[in-house]
C-alpha cells in the first residue's frame, strides 16, 4: 500500500497536505500524482493509467470548475530546504488543462531557477523526485501567510501577513498587506493595518488573475478582525504543535470559513520556547523582586513539589522522570517570579486527573487560556501510581483535620527550633550553615500543596454540578464563604482591638518620634528601644499589647513572601500607620460573616445531587480556610529565613568596606555569592561590586506581563516579553471581570501601584480600590474600602476569599484595569455580574 504521509511519495508539500487533513485541519479537497508516477512519466513519457483514474476520480467528485496544480518536490518543505518559490504553481487550471499543468510542474523539476536556488543553498536533487498537488481552489475573501515564530520583533510571537484576494498577491508582494503579531496566549501584541487599494482576484470574463481596485472603506479596514486572529492563531500553533516544529504557513478565509492551504517548516534553527505565566504568583511576589528571594522560592517550590511526589507514592523511576520540571515549578526573571508551565503542565498530567487537572489548576490560579500548546513528555499515570494516589487522597480527605493540625504544631516546633539555634550563631559562616540546613530540613509543606489539589477538585465538582442544572456560576462565591471566617482575619481583627486601646493623639507623636530616633540602629533592638520608652512615658499596658501582637503577627507586611520586604517586627513605621488607619473608627465593612446570600437557583437541584452538593461546599470551604491558615505558617516560616538574612546582612555591614551599603541592598545577592562568601570564594571588598551589578541587572520595572516567552540563546538569554494592548477604553466594551464577592455599589477610583498609598487617605471608605494584585496583608485595608478590582485573581485567590469574609465586592481578573481608570473619578461596580460602568 502506498503511504502517501511519506514526503518520498507524496512530495513535502503534498506530504504535508495529507497529515494536515488526516489530523483534522480544513484543507481545501486535493488528490496527489505521486512520484512513482513521475518516473513513470519521466520513463514512458506519459502517466500511467493508474495515476489517470485517480486524477478522474477526484474531478468527478469535486464540485468547484478549477484547479490549483502544485509541485511538490520529495526534498521541498523540509527541515532544512524549502524551495519556495522554485517550482511551479498554476491557478486556476481547468478541468481540461489539468494533465498540460501536471506535465509543466514536472518539466519545473530542472528549470533554472531550481538550478541557482541548489547552488547557493549547497542542495542537490540528484536522488529527488516530482510529485504534483491538484487541489480545488478556494473563492479567497482574504489570504496570506503566518510564522509561529516570527521572523522579526520577538520570535515568540505569531507573525502574520494578511491581504484581499488570493494568497498569491500576498507571497509575491503583489498588494499591500496588514501585519499582525499575536501571542501564544491569543492576544493582539501589535497591528499594522494598511491601505490596501489593491486586490489579486480571478477575472471570469478575462479568464486570468488581475490585480483590482478594492472600494475605499475596505481598503482601510482590518483585513481580519478579532475572532479570526484568534482562530488563526489556534490553527498556526496546533499546526507547530502537531509537527513539533514552527511552521510557514499558507491560509485562506472564503465566506468566513478558514482553509490551511500549505504548511512547511520553518528552516531557520530555533531554539524551543519556554513559557511562564505569573498570575496568582504575583499574589504573594508582586512586581519586582530581589535575586535572594527568586532563589529561594525557586528551591523551595522544588523541594516543596518533590516532597509532594514522595507523599503521593511516586517511586524513584517515576520522581527521577519528574525531577526536570520539579526542579524548574519556577523561575526568576529579570527581577519577577513566574510559573513554567512546561513543568507545572507535564506534573499535573503526571497524576491521575491528566487534563483536568490543568483545568482545575487554571480555574484555582487564575489566568486561564483558551488554547496553549506545551509540549508534555512525561508519561502519564500507570496503575501503580493511581493506586497509591487515591490512597494517599483517601486519607488526607478522611483524616484532614488531624493531619493539618500535626502539621502546624510540627511547622510552629521547627520555626522555634530554628529561632534558637539563630540565637547560638556565633558568626557569619554559622549562620550560612544554618541557613542551608533549614532550606533543606523543613518539611510538611507539601501536605499545603495537597491541600490545593482538594480544593481545585472541590471547585471543579461544585463547577459540575451547576453546569448539570445549567446554574450560573455567579453563585459560587455565596456557596464558598466559610461559615466561621478563615485564619487570615485574625492579625486585622487584632490589630483593631490594639487600636482600640490607644485613646490620645499624644501616644501617636511619641511614637512617631521613636520611629524617626531608632532609624540608625540596628533593626533587631528597634523595637526595644522604643518599648521602653512608651513604657516610661506611662503606656506600659499598650506597650504589652504592642509586644504581644508583634509576636503573634509581627510577620504580617505588604509583599510579606518577599524576603525584602521588612515586616510590622521590623518596621515600627508600618506598624504606626495601620494604627492609624484604624484608629478613628470602625471598618466599613464588618469583620463578622455575615448569613449567606439567597440560594433560590440551586432548588432546581435533584436531591441526590443537592446532596453532593452540599457535601463538596462543606468540604471545599474546610479546605480553602485551610489554605488560608497556612498561608500564614508560610509567612511565619518566611519571617525566619528574613530574620536570618538580615542578621548575616547586619554582620557584613559591621566590615569597614561594606558599612555603607544600606541593608536591604545586600539581598541583590544571590544564595551562591552567600555560599562563595562563606567557602572564602568571594572576597569581602567584592561584595559591593556583585551588587551594584545585580542592581543593575535587576533594575525594577512599572509592570511585568502577565504571559511570557523565554529562549536560551547561546549567546545569552533572549527574553520575549508579551506587553497586553491596552488601547482600548471603557465604553468601547463593556469591561467584565469574575465576580468574587458581591455587591452593586458607586464609588471613587483609587489606583493604587502600592498599597502603602492607601495607608494615609482620610477617603478610604468611599473608595473602590483598582490594582494589578494584591497580597495577604492587603486584608488591613480592604476592610476599610468600599470595593477592589483587580488584575489579577480567581475565585481561590486571598483577594477572593478576604473579600467575601469581608463582604467587600470584589471583582478579579480584570485586564489593564489600572490603565483603564487610571484617570476616571468615580465607577459602578457591580460586582453581582462582574461588571464595571463609569459614572460620567
């Protein structure tokens, strides 16, 4: 039998045409004079009769008049060769003139173009062959060419070329085009629509293709709109994804209807791609960060992820098969942290789920995507590890409780530990050992990655459920408030009873002159100056409270996860101005939960069903105020790795050469320069350098996309950043985010890059705050805000969660918000339906 999927029979581009189809891709109908009967007919100087029924056959169930006859040369539309443009091509060839086309294609095969393009390309077709194309030609309303790389801008995007009329006026520059660069995420990067006066069309009445004048409005219009950017963009990365390499592609849109024409490889050497995405991680690292925390959370996401394997009964084959990707679960970026989604994708995929999986952890993180292709190379589940998987769940669902408590007084045993042994470091080397003992020894966290597995799955259940009764799926943040509030509420509802204490301006000045007294001393001993002090000044009961507070959430800080970022226990400052914001009265929104919202779409739910229902909400709520909870032992264990960082900081500065650098510069550092320092490797006058490089290297930005490309070149990295097009404006379209708490309120628009801004406004509770994320300790002014947008977010994320314990509307994942009413007074949100309206 003959494989016409061989380019030996079929020709490269014929080859290529047949795969296409058998894939699935729209391809105009076709039928391929392959090169066995090319050497026939180069032998007996006819075709064979074979070739000729096949060739009847397909005219006699074809239903168009013409014809595109195509060469296609065995070597042509290779890895390495192309032969664009080499051999000969005719368009609309008649039924009659279909065998003379055939016959001119083959005569092509020693033109002497072909015979200049071998030469300079140092090809040969001495051992090549002819096979010919004959294939219905599409009505073309627009046509044109695409890379899935392209060749200029940033080789991470698609790059597309798109004019009126047939494909042909495209490819040999005939007409004027438009160009267009979209993301592998499906959006519009870049446009450059033209005036495109002219159109290559087919002349019935001449019987030949001319050039004509396209009427005035068309000329200037985008030749493609959204929704086929969109869908060419889908098209042109299945197709890269499904030869595995990028592809030229040849296209054609007739009555709105996409048709892939040709697609051959690229043959410039690229270099894979990789793709990160930040999303919910921008929760906890948003914006920039330093080179010591991107370390950190690098080697604490793997050694988190591979605890988790071990947890689940992976055996050594298997994690030793995961440990690429376990080992990469993040990256550190010029100066912000990102997810890989090769790993997290072939990890996910790894487990019993497979792809729902990867749906589940969109839905939980956010910044889901309607069509990606990453390449996964990890074989799925086996038996052996699904039955050690459901194992595994079985008991963490059954014994939950009791597990996660062990492991809080497991997790608050090993933080005291580590505390004293900081205590008993006599130098700089002591604490360095320290530092790698604890990156290694602390374990258990993975039980709070495990804790996430729970609660996709919960979503996704409740998700099935409703989708079953056709319920919107606006009720889902009513059904996911907890019943009892999360562990999260409780640093602010304490904060506020400290507040509350304090009842004159008086205490307030002294401890702001404190705060301006103590600058210049060590940022351990801070506190005990100023204690002292407001004790003798006869504030001894707030003094205690303050202490008592400072030990219990003194880890607490905007940005807390970057280890930076100094907390309430080293910042007196900070400390003052949440004081101060809560100090004239109470929140806006109250603390206490509140009786959940009506329920009335969920009767239509069968009692077996409802059921269920009610179990799984039950469940998942337990698991997202879990997740809560450690969020916080998380920021606890943080704090430690802060304090031991700052202390070997303090130490370095004590060396005449480095006493001038400020602090926190030393964490421009990265974990091996600590490492050199401590083996001897660096020398102490060095360490200045190091930084001032890294400073440089790391230098912060206004926003970092969201989605982005990295390629390792040889001669460096190449870093491809996608920059969203944030032309448009409200009232263009009506802007809509995912409803995460509810509530149909009008307020003023506060803007804010960094919630330190919001700390001093006496407005607050008239204002809806806008951002691109926020962090857990964003929870000390949300109380105080009448509503939150945000960029950034799912129904899962803090946002989400702290705005439905708060009955604060919130709206997340909201694109370009901030630039959208960056200079807009007053809005709707009408956070029942998602939905955001200014108010002129």
């Amino acid at each position: 039998m003959i494989d016409y999927n061989s380019s030996n029979i079929s020709g490269g581009k014929g080859a290529s045409l047949v795969k296409l189809k058998n894939a699935g891709f729209n391809v105009p109908s076709f039928t391929i004079v392959n090169s066995m009967d090319y050497k026939y007919w180069k032998k007996e100087g006819t075709l064979p009769q074979e070739a000729i029924k096949r060739i009847d056959s397909f005219l006699n169930s074809s239903k168009g008049n013409f014809f595109a006859v195509r060469s296609s040369a065995t070597q042509e539309d290779g890895e390495h060769s192309s032969y664009a443009g080499v051999l000969e091509t005719f368009l609309y060839v008649t039924r009659e003139s279909i065998l003379e086309n055939i016959e001119n294609c083959f005569h092509s095969f020693s033109n002497e173009r072909l015979k200049a393009y071998e030469k300079s390309s140092n090809q040969s077709n001495k051992n090549a062959a002819m096979a010919v194309v004959i294939q219905e030609m599409i009505e073309s309303e627009v046509s044109g060419v695409l890379f899935t790389r392209s060749p200029d801008f940033d080789n991470s995007l698609v790059y597309i070329e798109s004019g009126l009329g047939l494909g042909e006026g495209v490819v040999s520059g005939l007409v004027e085009v438009d160009r267009y660069y979209t993301s592998r995420f499906n959006e519009v990067i870049k446009s450059d629509v033209n005036n495109k006066d002219e159109a290559l069309i087919y002349s019935a009445t001449n019987k030949r293709i001319e050039k004509v004048i396209t009427p005035e409005q068309k000329s200037i219009q985008s030749s493609l709109n959204e929704t086929q950017l969109q869908e060419l963009t889908n098209a042109a990365l299945s197709i890269e994804n499904f030869y595995n390499h990028p592809c030229d592609i040849e296209w054609t849109y007739s009555n709105n209807e996409l048709f892939i024409l040709q697609s051959r490889p690229i043959t410039q050497k690229l270099k894979p791609l990789e793709l990160y995405i930040d999303t919910n991680l921008s929760e906890s690292y948003p914006g920039h960060t330093t080179p010591i925390t991107g370390d950190y959370v690098n080697e604490a996401y793997s050694r988190t992820h591979l605890e988790l394997a071990q947890l689940i009964g992976l055996d050594g084959q298997r994690r030793k098969e995961l440990m690429p990707y376990l080992d990469t679960m993040t990256n550190y970026v010029d100066g912000h942290m990102y997810y890989r989604l090769e790993s997290y994708y072939n990890i996910l995929l790894s487990i019993p789920g497979g792809k729902q999986n990867l749906q589940n952890w969109h839905r939980m993180i956010g910044g889901e995507v309607d069509h990606i292709n990453i390449k996964t190379t990890v074989s799925p589940a086996d038996t052996k590890d699904a039955i050690s998987y459901y194992k595994f769940l079985g008991t963490i669902i059954f014994k939950h409780s009791k597990i996660f408590q062990s492991f809080v007084v497991n997790a608050n045993q090993k933080k005291k530990d580590l505390y004293n042994s900081l205590d008993k470091c006599k130098s700089i080397s002591d604490k360095i050992s320290l530092l790698k003992y604890a990156l290694k020894s602390i374990e258990g966290f993975s039980l709070t990655a495990f804790n996430d597995v729970l609660t996709m799955k919960g979503l996704n259940q409740v998700c099935r459920i409703l989708d079953k009764y056709e319920i919107d799926h606006s009720i889902i943040p009513t059904l996911l408030k907890t019943e009892s509030g999360v562990e999260s509420l409780n640093p602010l509802n304490h904060l506020i009873s400290l507040s509350e204490t304090i009842k004159d301006q008086e205490f307030y000045d002294i401890f702001k002159g404190l705060c301006e007294s103590t600058k210049n001393i060590s940022i351990f001993k801070r506190y005990d100056k100023i204690l002292e002090v407001l004790t003798e000044q006869g504030y001894e009961d707030t003094a205690q409270a303050i202490s008592k507070f400072i030990d219990k959430y003194g880890n607490r800080s905007f940005e807390e996860l970057k280890l930076e970022s100094l907390t309430i226990k080293q910042s007196p400052e900070l400390l003052l101005s949440l004081l101060k914001l809560h100090e004239t009265s109470s929140s806006k929104n109250e603390v206490s939960v509140n009786e959940e919202d009506n329920t009335e779409s969920l009767d239509s739910i069968g009692f077996i069903d409802r059921k269920i229902l009610n179990l799984v909400v039950s469940k998942t709520r337990k698991y997202i105020a879990t997740r809560e909870e450690c969020r916080l032992i998380r920021g606890e264990m943080y704090g430690w790795f802060r304090e031991c960082f700052l202390s070997i900081f303090e130490e370095l500065r004590l060396h005449k050469d480095l006493s001038h650098i400020p602090t926190l510069d030393f964490f421009y550092l990265h974990l091996n320069s600590l490492y050199e320092i401590q083996r001897g490797e660096i020398e102490i006058a060095e360490i200045e350098e190091i930084i001032i490089k890294n400073k440089k290297k790391y230098l912060p930005v206004n926003s970092y996309p969201e989605f982005l490309y990295k390629e390792d070149l040889e001669n460096g990295s190449y870093i491809g950043k996608v920059e969203e097009d944030s032309t448009i404006t409200l009232g263009e379209v009506e802007v809509r985010g995912l409803s995460a708490s509810k509530g149909n309120i009008v307020g003023k628009v506060l803007v804010l890059n960094n919630p330190i801004e919001a700390l001093h406004r006496n407005d607050l509770h008239e204002c809806i705050l806008v951002t691109k994320n926020t962090d857990p300790a964003w929870i000390y002014i949300m109380t105080k805000c009448k509503g939150l947008i945000s960029e950034k977010g799912s129904l899962l994320s803090h946002t989400a969660i702290i705005g439905r314990e708060l009955n604060v509307p919130t709206v997340v994942g909201v694109k370009n918000i901030t630039q959208l009413l960056k200079n807009t007074k007053q809005i709707n949100l009408d956070a029942d339906k998602g939905v955001i309206n200014i108010i002129e």
